[in-house]
C-alpha cells in the first residue's frame, strides 16, 4: 500500500482549481435557489401553495432526468474516457435558462415559473453529475479524494460569496435580494463561465483509472436494479437523503423569516456572506479532522453539528433583542457543519462506487452521483413543498406585516423540530457504512490488479492475432 501511494502523483494545485473553476459561476447561480421562492411569492405574487406544487413537480420531471444523465455519463466515459462534453453543455445551457427564470418580468404565471424552473435544473445536473463523478476519476486514492472535492468546495463557496456580494455593492439602494439582483447574478455568471470552462478543458486531468475498459454500463433499469446489492451505497443514500431533508425544510423558509417573521430582511445578505467567509476557512481544518477520524466519523459529527445549529435557530424564533446574534451564530454552526460535509461527502461516495464497480465488474460511477442528486432534490423539493405548506397552514403569510401567534410554532416545527429528528436517523444510516479508508485500499488493489490483467489479455490476444495474420 505505501508502495502504491509513492508511485501515486499528488494532485496539483493547478489541476485541482482547473477542474473546480466552473463551479464558480455555475453556484452564482444555483444559490438563488435559497431565495427564490420568497422572490417569487413576494415579488411577482405567486402563493406559496403554488410554488411548492412546483416543487413537487421538479422532484417527479428529477425522477427522469437525474439517472438518464448519470447513464449516459457512464456509457460515454466507458467508450472515451473523459466527461468533459456533459460538464460543458450543461454549464452553457444554464445562462439562458437562468436569465428566464430570474429575470421573468412582469406578469408572472405559475406556468412560466414551472417551465424554467425545470429547464434551469436539468442544465444545473446536465453540468453537476458528470462533474462531481469525474471529482473521483482524478486520483484513485481515498485521501487525494478530499482535496478534490476540497478545491471543488472552495469553487462553490466562492460562487455563493460572488452571490452575497453582489446587493451590497454601492450602486444598489439598500441591501436586499431583489428582482435587479437577480438579474445582475445572471450577466457576471456569464462573463466568468466561459473562461472559466476553457482552463478546464486546458489543465483539469480526464482521470486516471478506468476499471473494465471492454465493458459499458448496461440498461438504466438494470443499472439501476444492480445498485440494489451495495448495501453501502443504500446506507449513504439513505443518509443523504434524511439529512438533505432537513436542509429542505429549513431553507424553504430561511429568506422569508428573516425578511417578513423577525423584520432583518436588510441582514441577510450580510449574514450570508459571513456564513460563507466562515466556512471557507473551515475547509483546511475540515480536511485535517476528515483524516484523523475518517469520512463516516466526520460526516455523523457533521449531522450533529447541525442539530445543535438547528437547537440555537430555535432560540432566534423567539424573535427577541437577541435575534439578529442569535442568528449569526447559528449561520457559524451551520457553516462549520457545511464545510465538513463538502469535503466529506462526495469522497465519501466515490469510495462506495469504486465497492460496487469491484463487485459489479462495470463502472456505474455516475449514477451512484444521480441518485443521490435525484434524491437530494426530490426530498429538498418535498421538504420545501411540506415546509411551505405547515407554515402556511400555521398561518404565515410571508405578504403582511404582523403574524399570528400560531406562527411561531408552525416555524419551529419546519425549521428546528422536523431537521433534527431527520438529522438522528442520518447518523444512525452513516453508522452502518463499512468503507472506511483501509478498506478502500483492499478494493483499490484489487480493482488495479483487475485492470492489469485485462491489459494482459489484450496484449496477448494481440499478439496471438497478429501472428495469425503473419502465418496467413
């Protein structure tokens, strides 16, 4: 194993930010996702019951589009090696379909919304899947992994920094997120893309393993259905998918109570940028604490870190002079847990993969990344949807001025109650996961050695040929 990890080059820093540039631009955008029902349903009044029927939809059209494109992503990377043409399209489309959806002008129907809603995320995972799995094709080796999806982190936290920025910059009147903003996202997301995507393609590595270079993923059903056996992968599914729920129900209302429930509207963006600051200087330590405890151990203390944030946001409910602190420190908590779980993560899930090509035979690396980002928007989509409605049956109404009594707990049941009991049930799924770091390096020898005597059999079934044509 030392042997191996000698002969291993480490990833260079110049690699590591060519591969992760795009996601700048591409999270400039994807970050309007944190406000965009608010900006709908305040500025273009759509009623929240609308808006989380379109929710909904999106998680059923996700039940389509995520694994297809995880598919395709293998079938074409199995035949060339590369991921490369997902990644570029699926960052060009989304200009266009962002400027529609955020720049929808007057008139607004639910119809346009739902439209371009759709059209904008099936270019965000045309870009997203194909890039996070090609994350894992770089380095074979479980700790170059993390700072792939280290520098990838970076990336996005940089994006949603770009994001908070932008309404406080002097030419706006105030510090809200409006309309104008929105629009203004747009056109800097598209002055950087390009460039961005062209250093890609010049310095960001294809990858350096392919497992089984004569055979391609079969059917998406039976792809999908072979998935079933790496218990693994259904743990970290399951995991994933109870934790991005709570994200869901937290997020479907963070805008909205801050600007129509505590009145700090004028805050947030403020806020949110700290948050972000915040986390991009824990993904260093991040990185050190994912190598001392490993990828399962960090990700539960991640989950648990997020409950006690959500323990400190139920204190900020209560709408006092404390508030505003109350709500910056949870944004810190929150920012801690997220780095931890960026960094964790996706590596995380490129170990499992490599478990299911060794048992499988086929390199299904792809959709192991569309299912958990169908599952990641599906059940955000549905805690959105839910979160929405329970408040709206509590009685808030994000349009008037004064709310109910009933409020209150409406929110905290979204926003504290619901995400933490989500968040247990998470660390119970992680603590069933069994790939550690040194098991990874037994299915790395393995899949290595597997690849060796494939190249064996090619090069001796050649070389039998080629004396046949000889002897002809």
């Amino acid at each position: 194993m030392n042997q191996r990890r000698k002969n291993q080059h480490p990833l260079s820093p110049i690699a590591g930010g060519a591969y992760a540039l795009p996601v700048i631009p591409v999270f400039i955008l994807m970050s309007t996702n944190n406000v965009l029902s608010g900006i709908y349903a305040v500025h273009h009044g759509l009623a929240l019951s609308a808006i989380s029927m379109v929710m909904l939809i999106a998680g059923l059209f996700d039940a389509v589009t995520d694994p297809s494109i995880g598919y395709f992503s293998d079938r074409y990377h199995a035949r060339t090696g590369s991921r490369r043409p997902f990644v570029i399209v699926g960052a060009v489309l989304l200009i266009p379909c962002a400027w529609f959806l955020l720049n929808p002008g007057e008139g607004v129907t639910i119809t346009y919304f739902l439209v371009w809603y759709l059209l904008f995320y099936l270019a965000a995972t045309l870009f997203q899947i194909p890039h996070q799995t090609w994350g894992g094709e770089i380095t074979s080796f479980s700790e170059e992994k993390n700072k792939v999806y280290a520098y990838r982190t970076y990336a996005g936290y940089a994006g949603m920094i770009v994001f908070a920025l932008i309404p406080i910059l002097p030419f706006y009147e105030g510090t809200k997120v409006t309309p104008e903003t929105m629009r203004y996202l747009v056109m800097v997301a598209g002055v950087l893309l390009l460039p961005a995507l062209y250093i890609m393609f010049l310095h960001a590595p294809t990858g350096v393993h392919r497992f089984d270079q004569t055979k391609t993923p079969d059917s998406l059903v039976r792809g999908l259905l072979t998935l079933r056996r790496n218990q693994p992968a259904l743990w970290y599914l399951s995991a994933s998918t109870l934790h991005t729920l709570a994200v869901g129900f937290y997020l479907a209302l963070q805008f909205m109570v801050l600007e129509s429930y505590l009145g700090l509207g004028q805050y947030y963006v403020y806020i949110f940028f700290i948050q972000l600051v915040l986390a991009t200087l824990a993904i260093k330590p991040a990185m050190k604490v994912v190598l001392r405890l490993g990828k399962i151990k960090v990700c539960m203390l991640a989950y648990a870190i997020c409950i006690l944030a959500s323990l400190i946001f139920m204190l900020a409910l209560s709408n006092n002079v404390y508030s505003l602190l109350l709500f910056f420190v949870f944004n810190a908590v929150w920012a801690t847990a997220s780095a931890i779980i960026n960094v964790a993560v996706f590596s995380l899930l490129s170990d499992i993969s490599d478990y299911g090509t060794l048992k499988s035979g086929t390199d299904r690396s792809a959709m192991y990344f569309s299912l958990t980002s169908l599952t990641g928007k599906t059940v955000s989509a549905l805690g959105i949807a839910v979160s929405l409605a329970i408040a709206s049956w509590f009685g808030f109404d994000p349009k008037v001025e004064v709310q109910l009594a009933s409020v209150y707990w409406g929110l905290v049941l979204c926003m504290c109650i619901i995400p933490i009991l989500c968040n247990l049930l998470a660390i119970y799924c992680l603590s069933k996961i069994t790939i550690t770091s040194q098991r990874h390096d037994v299915i790395r020898r393995r899949l290595d050695a597997r690849a060796a005597r494939l190249l064996i059999a090619k090069s001796e079934n050649a070389k039998i040929l080629s004396e046949q044509l000889v002897d002809a």
